[in-house]
C-alpha cells in the first residue's frame, strides 16, 4: 500500500466515525424528543383534570408561578412574580392582563391588605 492508500482509508475511516456520531446524536435527540412529548402529555392530562386547560398558556404560567412563591408566603407580590423564571419572556402587558384574567377567574384575589401589587392564589375549581 501506498502512502496515499493509507492517506485515503484514513480519511475514509474518519468519514465514517462522524457519520456513525452523527446516527447516535440524532437518536439520541430523537429519544429525548419523544420523552418531552410523553411529559406534555402527562402535563396536559393534569391540566385537565385541574380544570386548568381552560387557562391561556401565559395565565397558566402565571398560575404556576403565583402557586410556587405562595408555598412560602401567603400573599403574592407582582414584583417577585413578574421576575419568576416561567414569566422571564413574557412582557409587562401581557404579565398584567393575564394577572387581572386570572383574578376575573377566580384563580387569584387582591390581598387583604389595602396595598396593591399583593395577590391571593385559590385552588383550581375541577
């Protein structure tokens, strides 16, 4: 065998590892895709059985996020809510209308205290 013989069954053996690396990410991407549907599936049936799918996806979001921070406190201030990681890319008119459709809803209500900016969150009605 010749130098470029060696040359060439390298390249070709290089060509097809990567082509092999290839196969595994895109099945490997493929799986993850398929968990992330079984998930949403499992989300939604959730939702359902919550009365949640009613919701549109960012009162949704705002629902969760208000339902996370009450855990530790019992009234909801706007300024932690609009700053929670599910509401990063929502925009404050889209936040405040969702904020006031949710509480036209029942889901939340101002806080007792006289201040604004201070909500109650209320258990789904199912």
């Amino acid at each position: 065998m010749t130098p470029e013989d060696f040359q060439s069954a390298g390249l070709e053996f290089r060509q097809a590892r990567t082509s092999i690396h290839s196969e595994q990410v895109a099945t490997q991407a493929m799986m993850e895709i398929s968990k992330l549907a079984e998930l949403r599936k499992l989300l939604q049936s959730m939702e359902r059985s919550l009365g949640l799918q009613e919701l549109s996806p960012v009162e949704r979001d705002v629902y969760y996020a208000a339902s996370e921070i009450s855990k530790s406190d019992e009234e909801v201030r706007t300024v932690l809510l609009i700053e929670h990681s599910l509401l990063q890319t929502v925009s404050r008119p889209t936040f405040f209308r969702a904020l006031k459709s949710l509480v036209n809803k029942g889901y939340l209500s101002q806080g007792r205290a006289s201040n604004r900016g201070r909500y109650l969150v209320h258990q789904p009605r199912t």
